[in-house]
C-alpha cells in the first residue's frame, strides 16, 4: 500500500489512513484511496480539484475529475475502477452520469465512516485534524447532506483547554445559563 501511495500520489510521505474496499450492487467499483500524513503543497489552489484517478476496466479515464469527490476532500488520493461506467464516452459526458454520483456518495459515505472511527482517538485524529482540519470544514457549508456528519469530525480550540475539543464536548462543559458560543475565526 505504501508503494503504491508513493506512485500514486508522487508522494514521500506515507499514508495517514488507507481505505480499500469494493462496492457491489447497483453499481460496481472498487477503490484505493489514501489520506496523506502530511498537507500536499496544492491543497489550496483555487481550481479545488480532486486527486482521485478514475478508471474503467483498469483503462485511464481521468484524474482531475469533477463530481467524483467533493472539493472538501481535495486531500485525497487514489484510484476508483469501475466496469459499469461506459468506457467510449468524453470527460464531459461523464460528469454528468448518474453512475458517478452513486459513485461519489458511497466514496464519501466512506470517507466519512472511516474518519469518524478514527476520531475516536484523539492524538490519531489530531495530526489528520491539524493537516486537513481547514479543507474539512468548508464541507459543512457546501454538503447540506453530511453537514451533521461533518460537524461530528471537527475539533475546535477554546479558551477553557489547551486541546482540539469537538462541539459535543463543548456542549456538555458549557455553564449554566449559557445559552451562545462566541467564537473568532483565523489563527
């Protein structure tokens, strides 16, 4: 996995967490996707584009894809391999396939279990939060879907600890009366 991580994402580093599986059903795909350890040097160009190389029946479609992950998840890397995705159509064209959106939900249904498994532990969860934390929450106000999902995954620092704490943890620490969290956006 890790050599393959290296080629695929022409990377040195090694994957913070790899997710292998396949999908069998309505649509069929397997996929190899790695969460890098460290921030790639691209991750906030404008164009917001996905890593993620897709093929059909092992033949090279396209890298920079549209659609087959959301741009909140721009970190990612890997590959997705289809049969059922026609292999004669354009880049274009296959934006637009409903395929590739069942495609990208159960990528990012995924995604998300597997994150949210590992947030179970804190220092783990830390040095993905501390790389990616930023790109993640621009998901919570461009997926409406998996707001609540997302919400679950996001750390925040307060003045009350010294530590990456989730809203739930703040919640229940909260005084009494306290009816609002005010909070100051940058660094």
């Amino acid at each position: 996995y890790k050599e393959f991580y290296h080629h695929v994402a022409h990377s040195f580093d090694d994957p913070w967490h790899t997710v292998h599986f396949r999908a069998e059903g309505a649509i069929e795909y397997t996929s190899l996707l790695f969460i890098p350890s460290t921030r790639p040097l691209d991750l906030f160009e404008p164009d917001r584009k996905s890593k993620v190389k897709l093929y059909v029946n092992r033949v090279f479609i396209a890298d920079d894809l549209d659609g087959l992950l959301p741009p909140y998840l721009r970190f990612v890397r890997g590959i997705v391999d289809s049969p059922d995705l026609p292999l004669n159509v354009s880049r274009e064209m296959l934006q637009d396939n409903p395929q590739l959106k069942k495609i990208q939900k159960g990528l990012v249904s995924r995604l998300l279990k597997d994150l949210k498994a590992k947030s179970k532990d804190d220092a783990v969860y830390s040095v993905f939060w501390s790389a990616f934390g930023a790109v993640l929450k621009e998901g919570l106000y461009e997926d409406f879907d998996r707001r609540d999902d997302i919400l679950d995954l996001c750390r925040f620092m307060t003045s009350s600890a010294d530590e990456w704490r989730n809203l739930k943890d703040y919640v229940a620490s909260m005084k009494d009366g306290q009816d609002a969290i005010y909070y100051i956006t940058g660094e």
